[in-house]
C-alpha cells in the first residue's frame, strides 16, 4: 500500500510539473530572438553587396594578389552574412586598391646584418553602405608578418601573404559589418 501511494505521488509531482511548465512554453513561442554567430550588425534595409576589383598599385606588383584579395573578400561576405553577392553596385559596395607591398629589415644583428624581415601589405579601401551612409568610409587596412633574414622572401611570400591577406579581410570585413 505504501508503494503504491509513492508511485501515485510521483506521478502526481509529474504532471503538475508539466502542468506549470505549459505556460511557459506558450509565453517562449511567441518570442523571436535575433542572433548571429559572425557578429556581423548588418542595417536591415543592406540586402545586397559587391565587390569591385582591386587593383595593384604597389610599386612592386604580385601577380595574382589582385584577384585573390578581391576574392576573398566576397567570399568572406557571402559566407559570413546573407546579403545577395550583385556584379553592379550594391546596397553595401566595397572598391579599393592595393597601395604597399613590400619587406624592409626590422631587427639588426651582431654583425650588422639584418636578423629579422618584415613583409608588410596594405589595401585602401573604399565601403559605401548606401542604406546607412554613416557607416561608410574610406581607410587604409595593412598587416604584416615577420620572417627570418636567412630566408629568401620567394621561400616563405606565399604563406605570408596568405596570411596577412586572411587578416587585411578579417579588418575589412569587421569595419564594415561588425559594429561592436
């Protein structure tokens, strides 16, 4: 008798634990929340974005960086928001250059050689939110990487340039969307 009255007060505790949680899933519902795992704060009227050519005005040019800093920025922006990529101008339009590419020594050593590199890129960059013109401008990105000097810079300018350039998009693309 006494199991049985534990059984019939679990299922009681059960049911009025139910009971009290209904209404809270009514009142959950009807609530939407808005979140973004990028961080990207985009004004809600942008829902389009375009990314014009950048061209290398650098006085030493790499061939290819031209077209590989345009394309990872779009593809930054198709990937981290979900604004329609248009080849005209966009809501949230993006044109630059290249304008430095270059290594200069940073560090000297004992003998006065130089010990450590520095291999330095920068982007000028044109963002015209025509949404929100506030949130435009018009600024200079530029990164760097250091390397050693007993390296030739043809050794190691593909993966720093690959690198710098990942962190040049990650700058561009936080001014323009992330507003933290």
């Amino acid at each position: 008798m006494i199991l049985n009255h534990n059984i019939e007060m679990t299922f009681k505790v059960r049911r009025l634990f139910i009971v009290s949680l209904f209404p809270v899933f009514v009142l959950l519902s009807g609530c939407s929340v808005k979140y973004s795992f990028s961080g990207a704060s985009i004004s809600a009227g942008v829902k389009t974005f375009s990314v014009q050519y950048f061209q290398n005005r650098a006085p030493l040019v790499q061939p290819g960086l031209s077209q590989y800093i345009t394309t990872e920025l779009m593809d930054k922006c198709k990937s981290q928001t979900s604004l329609k990529f248009v080849t005209s101008v966009g809501d949230a339009s993006f044109e630059g250059e290249i304008i430095e590419y270059y290594t200069r020594p940073t560090t000297v050593a004992a003998d006065a050689q130089a010990a450590v590199n520095r291999f330095t890129i920068t982007v000028r960059v044109k963002f015209t939110n025509v949404v929100d013109p506030d949130n435009s401008f018009d600024t200079r990105f530029s990164r760097y990487a250091d390397y050693s000097s007993s390296l030739d810079l043809s050794a190691v300018e593909q993966d720093l340039s690959k690198k710098i350039v990942e962190e040049i998009i990650e700058d561009i693309f936080n001014a323009a969307f992330v507003n933290w």
